[in-house]
C-alpha cells in the first residue's frame, strides 16, 4: 500500500491523515507539537463549522462531540449603524445545525487517535530543509504539506490573480467565556454577527472547551480604525486586559450585546487570541531545492479572512476532496500534474466561491447585497437561504453576490 507524508496536524493535516489510515494507507504524520501540548496551550482559533464539514468527519467516526459541543442553529445578523444604534436584525435559521468544539481539545483528542489507528505520528517541527530531505529518502509517495502558519508555508508562491489583497484587511481578536446570556430574541444557541460598518464585526460563538459549553467573543476590526485597539500589541496581551478591551468596545458599540456581558468571564488561563493575516492564495506545488515536490493543503494555499467562518469549514472540504482524489488516483503516480489537477478541481468544487464571497464580505456592502437584507430581515425564506449559504457557499453565487441574479430572486420570492 502507498505511503504518504502529511505535515502539519491541523484541522485539514489530521481529517486527512485519519482517513487515508481507514482506506488503509501507510500514513506518517509530522506534529509540531503532542497532545498534551496542543491541549495545555493558547487557543488557536473559532472554527464553527456547518454541516457539510461535519459530514466529512462523521464519515470516519471523528465526531466524537456530537452530544457534548452546543448546536449551532442559525445565525441572528445586527447592523449597527451609526455605532450603538440598531438599525437592522435578521434572523437565519440552519436547517440541520453546525457546532465549535476547541481545537485544543479536538487536535489533542484527533492526535491520540491517529496514533491508536496506526498513523506513524512523529513530534517534530519541520523547516524547508528537513522537507527536502525527507523527499529525497525515496519513502513517500506523496508528501502534502498542512502547516498553514510558520515557515513552510513560504515555500509556497502566491498567486497575484486569486489574491486581491496585498495586507491585511481585519485586526482580529478572540476570547472564549463563560456567562454570557443568551439573547432574549432568539435564545438558542446561533451565531451573532454583528456589523458596525466602515469599522468592523464582532461575532458571538457557541462553542465546547475545557471548561464546558461558553461563547466566543470574535472582533474583526478594520485596521486603523477606533475598533482596532490591540493594534501595536505585538506580543500576546495579558488576558483579563484583552477581555476588558473586547467587553469595553462591546459597550460601546453594540449596548444589546453588552447587557447580556454582566458576568462573562474567561474560560480559561489560555483562552484568548489576537492577530492579523492578509487574505492569499497560493500556487498549489511547491518545489524544493533538491528536486522534490510536494503539494499544498487548506490554509497553505487558501488562507480567507475568518469574517465569513469558513475557515475549518474549507480544511474539512479540502481534506474529503484530496482523500477523494488519492483513493481515485490508484498506483499512479502522483506527479506534479496530479497535484496541480487536485488543487484545481478543489478550487473548482469549493476554493473559487468561497474565496469570492469572504473578498466581497471585507468591503463596503453594495447597494444589492443590502437590499438581500433588509429583505431577510422580513422575509424567513430568504433569511434561510442566507444561512444555507454558510453551510454551501456556492449557492451565493446564484443570487447573491451577483447584482442581476439578487434582483431576479428578490423578485421571484416577494
């Protein structure tokens, strides 16, 4: 049976890495941290993921949060506008629900888990050199590189045509709680996605940690503007400051959501985040200094702006795509064309409308695109057309980022 080295042991790195162990492949995983690690340490993300992503694990039987992670039923979209002022709610029913389960439980928990399933899992952080060598051993029939951050994924060109921005287009900051109400109107478990336009998004997450069910309070500030406060922090910002800072701007920009906040408090020791990145794509094939080539996955080739939470969705899609791909693929080889193909026919299926729809998300909202929503927020039929698109992103590009195709709908539906 072939032989395949995955780097990287991430949401799309580990679902990969298990399924190609249950197809019966040899599967060698390289971690840059162990399990105890990954689960003692900082959180990394907010990862909600929406029911086709789920599928793609249920599959193999990695869905072990299934009854313990609350549901996510929908999302409930605020515009606030001028700040403090509501100015617009719609409210988004999922028809099956997505959930949030920490990827520190959920990477620990998935790492263990390879292990006992017979993937050879070995500790180590890799640089472009051991890459290189690893390739010339002759061992691997395949070597695919999931490490979205950290050097690595240098090795990869960016692609200028699918990769509008050139810096980064949000300020993002992250703090899981506990205590956090639910909201009055619509007290289950959903998204909030609350829009201060020209200035930024927080949105409120449920979501399974250590420590039990909480939320996730998530700003996406535009840079330099009043909400981008963790600006010049270039270290990590002392927990209880970075929750003050996120509950300080809260209050004073969305007072709806604050009077839910009386007795939030962090989860945890670890359990905030801040940072920025700039939207890329990249060229799918890397090629080393010594011949090899390897092939890249999710956040190494398709890095989004979190602000459409697709994310884990996209490493999830991307991993089911490459299994396809290999399984289909048989004894041939797995030259650069396949990767290329592979990649391609991602980017086809997936990469392209998601890709398009998060650009469009980071700017100014076109006149079409407001009248979708003032339109949900009275009409359910499209309210839920809007959520479905988070769980299936290329059904907007049959009406909603699309001017004519908005109108043609709006006016089939009303």
């Amino acid at each position: 049976m072939r032989n395949i080295l995955i780097v990287g042991a991430g949401q799309a790195g580990l679902q990969l890495a298990l399924s190609l162990r249950a197809e019966g492949y040899e599967v060698t995983l390289m971690s840059a941290r162990t399990p105890d690690e990954i689960r003692n340490g900082w959180v990394t993300s907010t990862q909600a993921m929406f029911d086709l992503s789920l599928e793609t694990e249920r599959a193999y039987g990695l869905n072990f949060w299934e009854n313990e992670a609350p549901p996510i039923n929908g999302l409930r979209v605020a515009l606030s506008a001028p700040p403090g002022q509501l100015a617009l709610q719609i409210t988004a029913p999922l028809d099956r629900p997505g959930q949030s389960t920490d990827q520190r439980i959920k990477m620990a928990r998935w790492l263990q888990e390879a292990e006992e399933r017979g993937v050879d899992v070995i500790y180590n952080a890799v640089t472009t050199q051991d890459l290189d060598a690893l390739t010339q051993l002759g061992r691997y029939d395949l070597t695919i590189v999931a490490a979205g951050k950290g050097d690595l994924v240098a090795m990869f060109d960016r692609d200028p045509s699918r990769s509008p921005y050139t810096e980064p287009q949000r300020g993002l900051a992250v703090a899981y709680v506990h205590g956090l109400e639910p909201d009055p109107q619509w007290p289950v478990p959903h998204v909030g996605f609350h829009a201060v336009p020209g200035l930024g998004e927080l949105f409120v997450i449920p979501g399974l940690t250590h420590t039990g069910p909480c939320d996730i309070l998530f700003w996406e500030a535009v840079p330099g503007g009043p909400l981008d406060r963790w600006a010049g922090h270039s270290g990590r910002m002392a927990p209880e400051q970075h929750l003050a800072l996120t509950l300080g701007l809260i209050r004073e920009n969305l007072p709806w959501v604050y009077e839910r906040a009386a007795n939030v408090r962090l989860t945890d020791a670890k359990s905030t985040l801040h940072g920025r990145y700039t939207p890329t794509v990249r060229q799918p094939v890397a090629h080393l200094p010594g011949g090899g080539k390897v092939l890249g996955l999710a956040d190494v080739v398709i890095a989004n702006d979190p602000i459409t939470g697709q994310g884990s969705n996209t490493a999830a899609k991307a991993a089911d795509h490459y299994l396809k791909a290999i399984l289909a693929h048989g004894d041939q080889p797995f030259d650069e064309q396949w990767m290329t193909g592979t990649f391609e026919g991602f980017w086809t299926a997936h990469g392209q409308a998601v890709t398009g729809w998060t650009n469009a998300m980071l700017q100014p909202l076109p006149p079409h695109v407001q009248q979708i929503l003032g339109a949900a927020s009275q009409n359910e039929r499209i309210a839920r057309r809007f959520a479905a698109g988070f769980v299936d992103p290329n059904d907007f590009l049959n009406w909603f980022v699309d001017p004519e195709k908005a109108s043609a709908y709006l006016a089939e539906v009303n």
